[in-house]
C-alpha cells in the first residue's frame, strides 16, 4: 500500500487544474481554531440573516454598471468599478469589536494567489484597482457596503459568502444561490485592458446586440443583418460554458488576449467539439444550412444544452457567434469583411495562379485560394505583449483555416502590426498580412519543367475592408487601417518588411518577367438575376501599329465564395482578329439553364478568360465573380409597437423561379421582440405566395430589427428584415 492515497498530479502541483466556471467546492461555514470553551454560544456573536445584492436591471448597480440589457436575474456587474450590496446582521453591527469580510470564490480549488478565491476587507477607503469594500450606510442591524473590485479579475461567475471573525474561529454564511455574482470585462474603466474611451463606439461595439454583416461581391456588396443576442436569456451562461468547454484554466480567463485565442479555436469544432461545424461543400444533411441562421441565439443554446456542436457554419457565421461571445463577456468586437481575401496556403506572402501553357488555369500546382470575401471579427484591448503602438484593434478569426499552434484558429493579431508589416507579433499576424497584402501572380507553368511569370496584378487582394458604421447601418471603410494605400511607398516597404520577418521566399520563377503586351483584354459581366439569362462582355484593345491574332478561351464555374470551383458549367473558345490600333468586343449570352440545376450556397458564378496571342504568345488572364440578386422576405407588422403589447408579426414570400421550391424553411428573429422561431414549408409552386404569421410581446424599446431567412433544397441566401421602433410602456 503506497504511502499517500492523494492523487498525484505529475509531480508538478498540488490541486489539479480548476478550468471549469461550473465546478464548485463550498467553503465550510465554520472554520473553528482549537475547542469551543464550554458555555460559549458562537450563535452570540454577529450573525449574517440575510444579503441584498440591488441585482434587478432598475437598481444602481445594474445601470451604472451597464448590465441592465441581462435577461438574467442575478447581479451582473464590470470590473474595476465599485457596486453596492447590504448585509443584514442579527443585532447592530459594532466596527470597534465586529469584525467580517466578503469572500468571492470561483472553480474547485479556491485558491487567492490564482485569483479563484478574492477576500474583501472592510477598509475605511477604497484604492483604485484593489478589492476593498467601505461601510457607506449603517442602520439599525443593516450595513450597506461599496465595494471595489480588482480591474484585472478574472471574468466569470462567483459564488459570493460573508465570512465573520469570533475568537475561536470563522463563521460563514452557506452557498446561496441567490448571491452568485457575474463579472465581466469593463470597457468603461480605464485600468481595464480593454478599455475604450468614445461613448458611441463603447454603445456599438459592446452594447448593441443587432448587427450588419456585408458580403457578396466588391463591386456588388450584400447586406444581411444578424442578431447578436449577447443579452438573451441563457447567452452569458453559454459563453462562460464555451471556455468550460476549452478547459481554459480559470486564472487566465481575466486576460482579454487569451479569452480571444481561446474564443476563436472554441467557435469552430475542427479540433475541440467547439460551437459550430463548418461546411463548404454544400451538403447539409441532419443540419441548418449556414444561410438559414438570422442570429447567435439559437446556435450558443443548442450548443449548451447538447454539449455537441451545432451543423453548420460558414465564415459569416463563425464571425456572428464570435462577436456574440466578445460582446457578451465584455470585450469590445465587431466584424469585419475582407473582399478579395487570400488563403494563403504555402505561406509565401503571395497568390499564386498557375497556367497551363494553353491558359487554363493548373488545378494541381495551384494551391492557394482567393475568397471572394471572408469575415472575422476585431476585438479592441491592449498589447502588454507587444511593443508600445500595437494594442487597438485585435484581428481574431474562428472560420477554422490553417493552423495555429496545434488548432484551427487565428489571433489575436494587432492590425497597426499587419498594417505596418511587422508579422513578427504573436499571433498568427503573417497569416492575416496574406490574406489582406499578397500579390497575384499569374505564372505559366511550361512543360519543360520552368514557370514563368505573366503577370503580376499588387491591387486585387484586400480590394476593401469594412465594417458596420458607429450608429448606424451603412459600411465604414477600414482598408486604411489594415494597409497603405497601394502603390504608395509606404505598401511597398510593409510587404519587404513582411518578407524581411521570415515570410518563406517567393517562388523560383527562373527570374523571367515578361514586358508588357501590345493587346490590353477586359471583360464585364451583366447584372444577372437568378433563374435569368444575362450577357458577359470581353473587350479587346490593340495598342500597337500591328496586326494580331487571338485564341480566347471562356471558362464559367459554380465556385464557392472562398474561390474553391465546384462545377464548369459554361465553356466556350473563339478567335479573334485585332487590326493595328483598334478594339474590338465579343458577346456571350449565359442562359439560366446553363447554371439553375448546380446552384451553392450563395449563388456565384466566376468566369475566367484567357487569350493567347499568337504571333507574340504573350497570354492574358482576367477572373471575375458576380453574385446573383436573390428574391427577398418581405415581414410586415401590425398592432401596437410597444413594450409587453399583442404585435403581429407576417412573413410573406413569392416564389420567382420556375421551378417548385420544396421543404422550404423560414426562420424568424428579433432580440427584444421575439424568441428564434422557424416554420417549414412543403412545397411553394412557380409564382406563388405563402404567408406566415406569429405573435409575439416586445419586451425591449428602442431602435429594434425582425430578421427573417429562407432555405430550401434549391434556392438559399434569401433575406428580409424589418425596422422598427417600439414604445416604452406609459407609466401608470
């Protein structure tokens, strides 16, 4: 029999790992030094009766705390920042003989140099960033105390207890539910790390639980609103399940810079069983389709309540239940969309499109990819880790694509750093530099074993950057943050300095770059509509006083929006003859048969044109993707746009295609109006209508937004949404 039957934990600790929020360990209620002399009655000394924590979302603490929007009935409060509770006694309470402190304690295993177990004493004075708690009222057998929390705690729930001194030892008061105590990030505090000092960016980033994500296409940017519902019923508690989940040790979780790496590995369950599952393949069986969702409401509860990650998503999705999780704990976040992202797959700082010597492109030796635009989220903190100048804006991305230190994740990585080039910083800067600063290059790849450079395109990767306006709906352009403008100077040495910071070193393209061609070539791709057919217009242009000869190649693809091809479903060759300065254009009519039967997820085509010219054998290659405008929702309301009124809510939908819709859901969404809802569909005819209505009871004012989402077997990404202002309830 060995000696000890106490675990051993590798030799290294005492206690195992406290990495769960949900765990607990109660603290003994009497902690007594030695015998209780005969005759002593501890139940003579001060004795905690009851604890008032000011938790309903009208009190003080919840207001200045800005905790208010909580559906959740406990105290919520940010740290850094005092609050106030009252501690009700047995008898009046007597500073020169009594003494008693307030204990928060969070994990198994308390332990106060970790930061789980927090003993508050009772101080004449608070000190900015100490715990300390100062009696400001005593009445009767009452005391109200202010206390102030430490700015750099850890983020969580506590479980909270009134500890009193006697001579012969502790009395506690038991675990109480009641009492728990939610401590979040505190952007409005100034020693917290992720503090912001504008009042209207702090009301965006933080406080507003409805969002605009943008997508399609650069020249053709879509719109969908999302509903963030960091504030519904449940969400806190699955965000603080999320981290369970990572078992992120409990000590690191007041630091914003690990919270986001761990939140960016946790919301994709490519290695961890984290939140959502993704899918590029357009096959969503025992799943909702990633366009289908309106909101994180639904995805965060599922995940909570089936310890299973919830099927499917894509890159906008991980981004919306991203930013749910930022904003709910208190960091400051939004999402960004990059139009023209790269995927930088060899690491080398550059796109690299491989030709055949005919034109067409070399499936096998290219590898990496250009999405037609990809979301992540930013996430304001400071950079204690990094030189002065680089805290700010955080890139983080939970959309799993390379990997990072062993999992699929990405971030934080600072946006100055990316900008300026230095993707030396931790972490995963080099990888977001690529996505937003690589060169194209077109590069044949000969026969004989060469490749040669065509031509190098330094403006088509990170075309625009944005994100949702402070305030409002529209797009702020960011681009400037994350890049110089191109052909400046200063984009040029950002790249060299990239590369100076072991990038891995270009391809070997035998040093041969080709001069310029006589013949300039561009195309121009019609607005097309879904399930009509539309015109694609290329464009030849000879600057030279001679005569030349073009074989021209059309190549036209179903393609994903990250650039992945699913399907060609249009190709076509044609020569043609360009007399000494002149130009010329060629028409090709797509037909709506050509395209309807292989339709993905959001409707892209992409078209590539290659064109040789046969006296010179220059080659030209241009690549253009359009979206097609989808049918919308359309949600009308009636009734009384007021808080706790009977609201009507109707969604109607007609079908444009010419083809039956089947198993058609719609999903319906509204924080502060209306729980998630959804509702199936059989079948819609060619032409026909269907109306879906629902009841619900706002229980929000203010600026609010119903969202709606409709998929079927053969149509998806169809939107609607409705603004609405509702009404505080008149005062009796």
């Amino acid at each position: 029999m060995s000696e000890t039957s106490e675990p051993a934990f590798g030799g290294r600790r005492a206690l195992p790992r406290n990495a769960s929020n949900a765990a607990e360990d109660d603290l003994p209620t009497v902690e007594l030094q030695g015998l209780v002399p005969r005759g002593v009655n501890l139940q003579d000394y001060l004795h905690v009766t009851n604890v008032h924590l000011f938790k309903e979302r009208w009190d003080t603490n919840k207001m200045d705390h800005h905790t208010d929007k909580y559906e959740n009935n406990k105290l919520i409060i940010r740290r850094g920042q005092s609050f106030f509770i009252q501690i009700d006694f047995n008898r009046p309470y007597d500073p020169r003989r009594d003494l008693f402190r307030v204990e928060y304690v969070i994990g198994r295993y308390p332990q106060e140099n970790k930061g789980t177990y927090i003993p508050v004493p009772v101080i004449p004075e608070l000190q900015r960033g100490k715990w300390g708690a100062k009696v400001v009222v005593r009445e009767d057998r009452s005391v109200r105390l202010s206390i102030q929390s430490s700015p750099e705690c850890i983020v969580g729930k506590f479980r909270m207890y009134v500890a009193v001194w006697t001579p012969y030892g502790i009395l506690r008061t038991s675990r109480n539910p009641e009492t728990d105590t939610y401590i979040l990030f505190n952007p409005w505090c100034e020693e917290d790390a992720v503090y912001l000092d504008d009042d209207k960016e702090r009301e965006e980033y933080v406080l507003n639980d409805i969002g605009v994500i943008f997508y399609g296409d650069f020249n053709d940017i879509k719109t969908r609103s999302w509903s963030y519902g960091q504030f519904e019923d449940g969400i806190l508690d699955a965000c603080l399940y999320v981290m369970d989940k990572a078992e992120m040790d409990l000590s690191g979780r007041g630091n914003p810079i690990k919270v986001g790496r761990v939140g960016s590995a946790m919301v994709n369950a490519k290695d961890d069983e984290g939140v959502l599952v993704g899918s590029w393949d357009n096959i969503y069986a025992y799943g909702v389709p990633p366009s289908a969702w309106t909101g994180s409401v639904d995805i965060l509860l599922e995940y909570q309540s089936t310890k299973s990650p919830v099927r499917y998503g894509q890159c906008w999705v991980f981004a919306g239940v991203f930013n749910t999780f930022l904003r709910c704990l208190g960091i400051p976040a939004r999402v960004v969309t990059n139009y023209f992202s790269a995927h930088d797959n060899d690491a080398n700082l550059q796109m690299d499109i491989f030709l055949e010597e005919d034109g067409n492109v070399n499936s096998k030796l290219t590898k990496d990819s250009v999405w037609n635009y990809h979301c992540w989220n930013e996430a304001w903190m400071k950079r204690p880790d990094l030189p002065v100048g680089f805290g700010g804006w955080q890139a983080v991305d939970s959309t799993p694509q390379e990997n990072s230190d062993g999992m699929y994740r990405c971030g934080p990585a600072s946006v100055q750093a990316i900008k300026h080039g230095h993707i030396c910083f931790q972490f995963d800067a080099p990888f977001v530099f690529a996505e937003v600063n690589s060169d194209l290059i077109y590069i044949t790849a000969k026969k004989d074993g060469t490749h040669v450079v065509e031509n190098v395109d330094t403006t088509h990767i990170g075309k625009l950057i944005v994100t949702k306006e402070v305030g409002g709906d529209g797009i702020k352009d960011i681009t400037d943050t994350y890049k110089f403008q191109e052909g400046q100077e200063e984009e040029r040495l950002a790249l060299e300095t990239a590369l100076m910071y072991g990038a891995k070193k270009p391809i070997n393209t035998d040093g041969i770059l080709k001069p310029r061609s006589d013949v300039v070539m561009n195309f121009e791709v019609e607005n097309a509509v879904l399930g009509r057919d539309f015109k694609l217009t290329i464009t030849f242009q000879n600057n030279s006083p001679n005569r030349y000869t073009l074989s021209a190649y059309l190549s036209g693809n179903i393609v994903f929006y990250t650039g992945v091809s699913k399907t060609e479903f249009k190709k076509e060759t044609f020569e043609v003859t360009l007399e000494p300065l002149s130009f010329k254009k060629e028409e090709v009519l797509i037909r709506a048969g050509e395209y309807m039967g292989q339709l993905l997820e959001q409707a892209y085509l992409h078209f590539f044109v290659t064109a040789r010219v046969n006296e010179t054998k220059d080659v030209l290659a241009k690549q253009k993707s359009t979206m097609l405008t989808i049918p919308q929702l359309i949600i009308k309301v009636r009734g009384a746009k007021m808080v706790g009124s009977d609201m009507v809510v109707t969604v109607e939908f007609t079908n444009p295609l010419k083809e039956t819709l089947r198993n058609v859901w719609i999903h319906l969404d509204g924080p502060g109006v209306m729980k998630p809802k959804r509702k199936m569909f059989r079948e819609i005819r060619p032409n026909s209508t269907v109306q879906w209505e629902e009841v619900c009871r706002p229980w929000v004012s203010g600026h609010r937004k119903l969202i709606a989402s409709l998929t079927s077997d053969s149509l998806r990404h169809v939107y609607g949404e409705l603004d609405l202002q509702i009404q505080r309830r008149p005062s009796a």
